[in-house]
C-alpha cells in the first residue's frame, strides 16, 4: 500500500476528489497517511470527516523544518492539491520525484511565481490563448519547472471569463489528478 501525504491550502476539493478516487479503485494500492495545511482551511475537515490524520503548520519562520518533521517516513509520495507555499529548494530535492502538483494551465505557460487561481486565467484571457488546462507535473526547486506527467485541456471561448475558465480547469483536473497519482504510483 502507498501512503500519499497532500498538501493543501483551500477548500480541498481535489482532495476529495483523490479520497473518492482511492475508495472506488480509479488510485490504486494507495491511502491518505496525512493531510497537512498551511492555514485554516475547510480542506482539514474534509480529512477529518474521512478519518485521516491532519495538521495545520502555519506559514512563518520555521515553516519548511516544520514542514519537513511532519512528513510522515514512510510516504511514497507528496501531493500539491491547491497548496500555495513555495517550498525550499532542499524541500524539493530531498523529495524529488515523489512530489508531485497540479497546476491550472498548460505549463510551460502560465507558471512560475504568482501564477496561481485567478491570475493565471486573467493571463490566459489578456494572452488570447485559444486553449487551456490543466497540468500535473513533479515538483522541483524551479516554481512549476518539472517534467510533465499529465496534461488535459479545453478551447477557450471568447465568452470565457477568470470564473468560467476556473470551472472549465476544474473539471479538467478532476479528470488527469486521479490518473497521474495512479500512474506515479504504479508504473
């Protein structure tokens, strides 16, 4: 059995969504060992509802050590499900390879630094882009520099708006988060 630990920030709906995807077989040999936030968020009761372990470490000084102490040892591999800390580079290369974050664009564009929510569809939109998506890729020292593992995207209609472009990227990464976990986990 391989023990995820997801990061959050927010709400925690792809979170739910990877609990669901666990409990009916669409992620395979895998289970939640902990859910860490690093604010109070509605995303710790969703864990807590599922009886999975939680823990908020606030963001400050100490907050990478912290961070690192939490992890559990035997955790095969971290998931970014709407987290929003930069992690230390040291972070990253400890864990490198079995950290992995979704992503509300079609990277290479659209990431790096502030590239998060509403900002990166307001981007898409001033840029023209006629499409956009989703990308599940592993974390590295560089804001959203890692090798792709999953892409998934959808036209961009003259109509779309920040919010529209958000429900259109959501459903997307509903869609590859799930598929990606699984393929990492079980290749």
């Amino acid at each position: 059995m391989n023990n995820i630990t997801i990061l959050i920030s927010g709400s925690g709906t792809n979170l739910q969504r990877i609990i669901d995807c666990i409990d009916n077989g669409e992620i395979r040999n895998a289970k939640v060992n902990l859910v860490i936030a690093d604010r109070e968020c509605f995303g710790l009761e969703r864990a807590e509802k599922h009886n999975i372990p939680t823990q908020l470490i606030k963001r400050g000084k100490d907050f990478s050590e912290n961070l690192e102490k939490a992890i559990p040892e035997n955790t095969d591999l971290i998931v970014l499900a709407g987290f929003l800390s930069i992690l230390k580079p040291e972070f990253c290369q400890k864990w490198e390879g079995k950290i992995i974050n979704i992503h509300p664009a079609l990277l290479p564009k659209f990431g790096g630094k502030g590239m998060w929510g509403h900002h990166v569809h307001n981007a898409v939109i001033e840029a023209g882009e006629t499409e956009s998506g989703a990308t599940v890729h592993f974390v590295t020292s560089g804001i959203d520099e890692g090798e792709i593992i999953l892409q998934g995207k959808f036209e961009v209609n003259k109509n779309d708006t920040a919010e529209t472009l958000a429900q259109k990227v959501h459903q997307i990464e509903y869609d590859i988060f799930p598929k990606a976990i699984d393929l990492v986990l079980n290749k």
